[in-house]
C-alpha cells in the first residue's frame, strides 16, 4: 500500500527511490571533419536536460536528454535520449524529485559515460573518457 508523506514533513527522495532501470531510447552521433585550430582552447559541453513524465503510486519515469559536444562542434557531436525509471514505495512530489535531480539523473550519466567512452574510440580511434556529471541546461 503506498504511503503518503505529509507536506511539511522533509523526504530522503534517494532513500524512496530504489531498482533504477535506465534504457536508452534514441541516440545521434556524428564525426565531424571540424578540426581546432593551433593553440585554440576548446570547452567541452555535457548539457542534460529532463522531464519527469510519471509519477504513479509504484514507479516514477523521466526523460532525460544529453547532448555531448566541443565548441564549434569539433572532432564529434553525440546526443541521448534515457527514458528512467524507479520503483517507489511512497508518494513523492514532483518538487521533492527536482531538489535532487541530479543525484536521481546520476545513473543515466553512468550510462553515458561509457558510452562516449565506447562512441568516440570508434569514431576518432581514441576513447575520450569522462566523468560521469550532469550539467543541467537551465
């Protein structure tokens, strides 16, 4: 039986949501012939972006969307789309999910990271091995 949590009373969102299921549902990557010129400093842009599409009494679901890139789209871009799922046992707000989301997000990013890991080796002959961080695009 789902419990309910009282509106004042501060959750554990973490400590409700359990058995993370991430799938991947749509992936795009290109190898672009874009090359940095000499002594040009690149960024790297990891932006997340999500949307909380249920949250039904025993499971909640998000979409998440991750676009992986360099400054004028050098070397490659790649781009995710995660449908995330958790069990849950309480009722938790929407608002509540928000104030943790990149900790909630965190196994997508998991995901993510090796797979640019496993993309950019066959793309550019050399895995480019990153952290696994969510820079949510405001």
């Amino acid at each position: 039986m789902k419990k309910s949590v009282n509106k004042n009373e501060k959750i554990d969102v973490l400590e409700i949501l359990y058995n993370p299921k991430v799938r991947l549902t749509k992936i795009e990557g290109d190898r672009t012939s874009i090359r940095p010129k000499p002594d040009e400093e690149l960024a790297f842009h990891n932006d997340w972006n999500y949307e909380i599409i249920s949250n039904e009494k025993d499971e909640i679901s998000i979409e998440t969307k991750c676009k992986v890139f360099f400054d004028n789209d050098v070397y490659f871009k790649i781009a995710f789309v995660f449908l995330l799922t958790y069990d849950c046992d309480k009722e938790v707000p929407n608002s509540e999910i928000e104030a943790c989301i990149e900790d909630v997000l965190q196994p997508c990013a998991n995901h993510a990271s090796m797979m640019i890991a496993i993309l950019t080796d066959k793309m550019m002959g050399s895995p480019l091995v990153l952290p696994p961080t969510i820079n949510l695009k405001k």
